[in-house]
C-alpha cells in the first residue's frame, strides 16, 4: 500500500486539502512526522497535521 509521507508539510496539500482526498478515498496511508503535531514546524502544519 502507498504511504504519503508529510503532506501536511507539502504547499500544493496545504493549499487544498481536498487534493489528498483520492488518495485517502483508495485507502493509502499518510504519515505525519511528530514536529508538526508538536507545532515546531508552524501552527499551519500543525492544523493541517491534526486534522489527518
């Protein structure tokens, strides 16, 4: 199976989201790294990192 990993971090998702929905909607795993949770990376990435 298909892992994304760090779409919170990538701009083309950051700026629409929905984008990854395809992805999500066949079933492929996305992984977020612990800085973006954490919001070291922005409170951007962290929105966006806790909403997956």
């Amino acid at each position: 199976m298909p892992i994304i990993v760090h779409p919170e971090r990538n701009q083309s998702f950051l700026r629409n989201p929905i984008k990854l929905q395809v992805f999500i909607d066949l079933g492929w795993y996305l992984q977020v790294t612990a800085s973006s949770l954490t919001g070291k990376l922005g409170n951007r990435v962290r929105v966006m990192a806790e909403n997956f």
